[in-house]
C-alpha cells in the first residue's frame, strides 16, 4: 500500500507576477526549489492565504536569487501580486518509508521571499 504525504513546503511567500498569457503553471525562483527539493515540471498545490483559493499545478525554474513567484495562465486568476502563498508537493511512498521521511520545510523572508 502507498500513502501520500507532505514531501516538500515552501511557507508564506507573496506573488510577485501573474502572467494571464502563458500556457500554464507557477514559475519559482531556482534557489527556492532547491531549498524545498522541488524539480522542473514537479506538481505543487497552490494555497492562498489572502482568499482561500486552491489549486494544483506544475513548476517552473524562476532566475536564481530573485524571489519570483509568478502564477502563470489560467491560475492568474487566483491570485494577486501580493497574495501570501503556501507550496507544498506530496510524495507517494509505503507506509514503512513514510513513517522514517523527513519533508523539506522552508521558510523564506516573507517580504523578499529570499532564502535566509
């Protein structure tokens, strides 16, 4: 049996973009997605703090060392420049791996969303 649990968390970052006319995703600052063990194309589940608004998408890499967090195509519409953030990726894995995993958990400068 596989359970899904937390496998990464990116807590309180603010959008800094929301690009309607893109094909899709949230694009991440680099350093970020390092920090949280976050890959290229990984789904994330987007929460917004500021309206309740869910929802799941896929990442992209942002430029290293600028704190971007930009919802790019339909989510756009969830969100605004500001908006508070949480990310988090969950992983599949049997109960016994589950039970020894450790989640990457960051905790980013909320107002530059720069690692500390």
């Amino acid at each position: 049996m596989l359970i899904e649990v937390v496998k990464s968390k990116i807590h309180r970052v603010k959008v800094t973009g929301a690009d309607l006319n893109y094909i899709g995703s949230i694009t991440i600052d680099q350093d970020l997605m390092d920090a949280a063990n976050i890959v290229n194309g990984e789904k994330i589940q987007v929460v917004n703090n500021n309206n309740g608004e869910r929802l799941e998408t896929y990442v992209i890499p942002g430029l290293r060392g600028t704190g971007e967090i930009t919802l790019n195509g339909a989510a756009a519409r969830k969100v605004a420049v500001g908006d508070t953030l949480i990310l988090i990726t969950y992983a599949q894995m049997s109960l016994e791996e589950a039970k020894t995993f450790q989640p990457s958990f960051v905790f980013p400068d909320e107002n530059t969303n720069l690692l500390r």
